[in-house]
C-alpha cells in the first residue's frame, strides 16, 4: 500500500529523541509534552518533506535526506528547546 509522509517529521521526532537521549539536554525538561512542543516549533521553521513510499519504507528515504536536513535540524530544535524552556506548557495540560 502506497502512504503519503513528511520524512521531515520522522527526522525531527528522530532527532529529537537522539538529542534528548545525549548529555546535551541535560538541563532541559524531558517530559513529553515539552518534547513535541520542540517538535511542533522546528516543524513549523523548516520545509515539509513529502515522499510517497510504500508502507514500511519511510525509514530508508529518510535516511537519504538526513545529510542534507540534519544541521538545519539540530540548529532548530537548539533555538525550540530554548523556546520551550521559557514558554512551558505543563500547567495547561492539567486544567
């Protein structure tokens, strides 16, 4: 079955979790909602990447954009974390 898919939000939520999984994000909070809210900024400040793959295949065309989306990536979700940090949303989740 062919699907539709922004291989940029695979990246992102990949790279997001190796980030968070580093020594790198030591000091940032590491709850989910603080995670897809980073998620959710660095997809809004990058370009979608839509593929049509047959169901299964997403991971290897990711795999052939991220050379070329990766220091964008990393860049984005430094500044998002940042963003985050001074902006959580916790609090809202509960009321």
């Amino acid at each position: 079955m062919l699907i539709l898919t922004n291989v940029m939000e695979h990246l992102v939520l990949e790279t997001v979790e190796e980030i968070f999984s580093s020594e790198n994000a030591r000091d940032a909070c590491h709850c989910e909602r603080c995670r897809l809210d980073i998620a959710a900024i660095v997809l809004n400040s990058l370009p979608p990447a839509y593929v049509v793959t047959f169901e299964g295949e997403v991971k290897k065309r990711s795999y052939a954009l991220v050379i070329q989306y990766k220091a964008d990536i990393v860049r984005e979700i430094t500044k998002a974390m940042q963003t985050v940090a001074t902006r959580v949303h916790h609090d809202r989740d509960n009321g």
